[in-house]
C-alpha cells in the first residue's frame, strides 16, 4: 500500500477506509479466539485449510471456464453459479414482494392485531408456492440459455438459443399449486405477448412505410432539382456526359444523366425535415393506433365480461366475480344473498331463446302464474318478495331496477351509487401511482402534481361509473324495442358500455383493455367447454405460457425495444443480463 511520506496514511482513502475495517476484524478474531479450546481451535485451523482448498480449486475451474469457451454469455462468473445467484435471489425478492402485499393489506384491516395467526397464513403454502415458480423460471432460463450457447454457439442461432430457453423455463408455472392464479398468469402474459409483437410488427415493418414514403418524395424532389439545367444549384455536368451528386449524406460518384437514381440505393439524410417529417407522422399514428386499439380491446372484452356476469357467472374467476358483484351494483340490490340474484338473472337470460316471452303475464292470480312459460319458474318464485316491490312490465326490468318502474330512474340509481364506490377505489391507485412514477415532480411543482391527480381521479370514477350504469341500463332500452330478453343484447350491451372507456386518457386504455381481456378470454374459454364446443387440457395453460415465454424471451435477448419500457424493466431488474 502506498503511503504519504509525511503522516505514513494511505494515499487513497477508500483503501484506507478498507485497511482499518481489516485491522479491526483481526482486532475481533484475537479477542474471540481467547475464549476457544485447543479442540475448537484445531476445528478452526482445519476449516481455515478446507477453505483455501476450495478457493485454489474454483479459482483453476475458473481458470478452465475462460471467456472465450462462452462468447455469447454476458453474466458475471460461471453458468453455474448464474443459474444458482439467479434461483436464491428470485425465491427471496419474490416471496418478499408476496409477502408484503399480503401483509399491508392485513395490517390496515386489523386482521393482524385481531389474529397473530394472520402473519404464518400470508407466508404459508400460497406464498411458498409462487415464489418456487418464480425462481425455478428464472433460473431455468439463465442454465437453458447457456447450455443452448454450448451446443449451438453461432451467430445466428442465438435466436433459437432464447426460444427454446423461454420454452423451458415456462413448464415452471406447474410448480404453483393455485390453478386459478396458474391460468391467470398465462392468460396475463399471452395477452402482453400480443401486445410486443404487434410494437414489433409496427417498428419493423409499418413504420418504414412513412419513411419509404418520405424518402421517396423527398429523393424525386432532389433528382428534379439536381438534373434540371437552369437550376442555379445544379451541378455541373462532365464532358462523358455525367452529373456529380454532392448533397450533404449522399454518396458523391459520377451518375449517368440517362439513369434514374432509385430511392433504395441513396439515403436521406438523418437531420433533414423530411426525416423528421416522417417521424413526427409516425408517432401520431402510433398514438392513434394505440388509442384506437385500446377501445376496441376495451369494447370487445366487456363484451364477454357482462355477458358472463349476467348470464354465466359462474365461467369468471371467482376475484373477479366478487369485484364485479361489489362495483356491477349486485350487492347494493340485493345485499344479504346477490349471487343469488345472480343466478336468477342467468336463469331467465339463458331461458329466454325458448321462452314466448319475458313479460309478466297481466291479471294473474299470483306471482307463479304471471310467470310466461318457458322461464325458470322455481328460481323466480325464491325471489317473489324482491321481484314484486314495484310494478314491472317485464321481468328484467323487475330484476335490474326493482325500486322504480321508470328503467331511466334505474340508471341514475345505478349511477349514484357507484359513483362513491369507484372514487375509492381509483383515488388510492392514482395516489400510489403518482408518488411511484412522479416522486420528483410531486416536490417540484406540487399544485400541478395535485391538479393532474384530480383531474386523473374524476376522469377514471366518471369511466366506471358510466360503465356500470350503462352496462346495468341499457338492456331495458333493448328488450321495449325488440319485445322479450336475447342472449345477444348483453353482448351488444358490453360492446356500448366498453365505449365509456373513452373519458380515460389515451395511454391508459389500452393498459384497461390489456386488465380485462384475460378475464375476458377465461370466461369465454369457460363457456365454450360448459356449451361443449371445447374441452379442457390438464395443465393446458402450460402450453400458451411456453409459447408466450418463447416469443417474449426472444424479445428480450435479440430485439429488447420491441417489449415496452416498464415491463422490459422488470425483465431486467428479474433476469438480468444474460
């Protein structure tokens, strides 16, 4: 160690810094080591040697495992010892992360204080599960991808290596015991798969169309000015009857006058305004396209979820039902038992292709006799006191709005009280998600930071709000003009109320559309297999999650730009380089 010839410290204070923590270590060692036996001593030296052993044998292994016999390998250390950090660290980050959302939760209930128990339930058998998944994924992909280096280590099959790596490592999710979570987590990662490869399509292939289209009428407009005589910028021509192009980027030999130059072959320059032109063009299409496919994501699953929570509640997931029950307004109607109503609901709705009609039957002598044939008699006559608060003409409307005739009286009813229960909800997520995402800017300019959370807060509250009401409404306006209940109209139903979605902003529909169409495609997969159109695989979700960590790990190691900004983040701070 270099030392100042005056005071004899170390000339760098980090290892000064690193000297003294060294001295003070063996200061402990000598004061410990007072306090052994000779036998524990002996112990000590023995397992001082065994140490040094280890040592001189990983550092030959090391020594053989050089960089050059894994040149595609960008990790750290060994394969093997990236595959063992990579299964460790995800276990622990993952069952941490398991834990404490379910621990915070449990804290602001109470649940914790009432029953200590609590606190070995969130870190059962659920959490242990998912976090030996999580960690059996990641580290499978890191030994796959490096075994896959070995046996095919060319250029251009490292494409192959991360496909197959992705295929591998996605039999893991049979590790989690919850099949419900299983299928969501498969059904959540097919549908950003989608979403990555059509941000891939549109940067590979339709966003040069705006710079083709560009380069082409900028290039004609250059070969016009450059090939006409009177222009006073023109070149001039040789005696072997050629011109000299000398724009700024462009290639500067001799080009025969008689040939004319293809766009292909000459570039644009990189800082011209067509360039920019072009660029400005496609980001407004990108925007609009993202908003567009956002609603139409939107529309379509809603589509399949109100069906479903009308007509076949029993094909969601039962989360999901339970979210839809508390904001789709079934437990402010029917509070003590509104699965119940549930199935009533989809007992009429299914019933009603065969049914003459879903009218009550006028001057009938009781409640079972104002029942039209064809309707589930039984489960109608369960709910006689909840049907027959108020007159209806139809039974529908009897069941959606039983405290006022009018159905426009309904939706305002349905508007109110969601209204309340939607502000509850988003003003906690917004809150969170702008101290997450804008931290900096909430100390900076905190009244913009507050005006943006209003405004962000009523926008997403009027979007649900609007979205139940219509959803719970609009099927009245439907049965008075077509005259009885169809299964279609709750899927035109979804498709108008899927439109609400239009109040949010423009970059967070396509993440809301992105949030329903798994459940969306569950439910639907449900009601094929319940129709008898499809059957189910054991463990069939495996399969498209593989497919899905196929293609994603592909983006991932050869084309990261193709996987959005946050989520490639994920990847990177859960995988690492590889």
């Amino acid at each position: 160690m270099d030392r100042s010839p005056i005071s004899g410290a170390p000339s760098n204070p980090s290892s000064g810094n690193y000297a003294l923590l060294d001295n003070f270590a063996v200061s402990i060692a000598k004061f410990i080591s007072q306090g052994l036996t000779d036998r524990e001593t002996e112990r000590l030296i023995s397992f001082n040697e065994l140490l040094r052993q280890l040592s001189q044998q990983n550092l030959t292994r090391l020594k053989q495992e050089a960089p050059y016999t894994r040149p595609y390998c960008k990790h750290h250390g060994t394969c093997r010892a990236n595959a063992f950090r990579g299964f460790f660290e995800s276990f622990l980050v993952t069952y941490a992360v398991k834990y404490g959302l379910g621990f915070v939760p449990a804290m602001l209930r109470g649940q914790i204080f009432r029953n200590p128990k609590t606190l070995l339930w969130i870190g059962g058998r659920e959490t242990i599960s998912f976090a030996l998944f999580m960690a059996t994924l990641v580290s499978a992909y890191k030994g796959t991808l490096c075994a896959c280096r070995r046996i095919f280590p060319k250029t251009e099959q490292q494409k192959l290596n991360s496909c197959i790596a992705g295929t591998v490592c996605g039999l893991s999710l049979l590790l989690d015991r919850n099949k419900s979570r299983r299928i969501m987590i498969a059904l959540y990662l097919s549908t950003r798969t989608m979403h990555f490869v059509a941000r891939w399509v549109w940067r590979h292939y339709i966003e040069r169309l705006f710079d083709s289209n560009e380069q082409i009428i900028d290039l004609n407009a250059v070969r016009d000015d450059r090939m006409d005589p009177t222009s006073s910028d023109s070149s001039s021509e040789e005696s072997d009857g050629r011109v000299q192009v000398d724009a700024p980027g462009f290639p500067n030999p001799a080009i025969p006058v008689s040939m004319k130059p293809s766009p292909a072959s000459i570039a644009l320059p990189k800082n011209s305004a067509s360039a920019q032109k072009s660029t400005v063009r496609a980001n407004q299409a990108r925007k609009t396209v993202r908003s567009v496919s956002g609603t139409v994501i939107m529309m379509l699953s809603s589509a399949q979820i109100l069906y479903a929570y009308l007509a076949a509640p029993d094909s969601l997931a039962k989360s999901y039902l339970g979210f839809l029950i508390v904001h789709g307004n079934g437990s402010t109607l029917y509070p003590p038992k509104p699965r119940l109503l549930l199935d009533t609901i989809a007992s009429v709705i299914n019933s009603s292709t065969h049914a003459s009609s879903t009218r009550f039957i006028p001057d009938a002598r009781d409640f079972t006799a104002s029942i039209p044939p064809g309707l589930p008699t039984e489960h109608l006559a369960r709910m006689q006191e909840y049907f027959t608060r108020v007159p209806h003409e139809y039974i529908m409307c009897a069941a959606q709005h039983p405290d006022h005739e009018k159905c426009h009286r309904g939706f305002l009813q349905a508007f109110e009280c969601e209204w309340p229960r939607a502000f509850a909800l988003y003003a906690p997520l917004n809150a969170i998600m702008t101290v997450v995402f804008r931290g900096p800017l909430v100390l900076k300019e905190p009244g913009r930071t507050l005006r943006g959370f209003i405004v962000q807060s009523i926008r997403s509250t009027l979007f649900l709000a609007g979205y139940v009401s219509t959803a719970w409404s609009l099927p009245c306006l439907f049965r008075r003009v077509v005259g009885k209940d169809h299964p279609w109209m709750y899927y035109l139903n979804g498709i108008i109320a899927g439109t609400w979605v239009m109040i949010e902003h423009p970059g967070r529909r396509l993440e809301l559309g992105l949030y329903c169409l798994p459940r969306a495609l569950q439910s639907l997969w449900n009601c094929w297999v319940e129709w008898g159109w499809v059957k189910n695989i054991p463990g069939g979700e495996a399969l498209y999650f593989c497919l899905s960590m196929c293609i994603l790990m592909n983006f991932y190691q050869n084309d990261p730009e193709s996987i959005h900004d946050g989520y490639r983040k994920i990847m990177i701070w859960l995988l690492g380089v590889n």
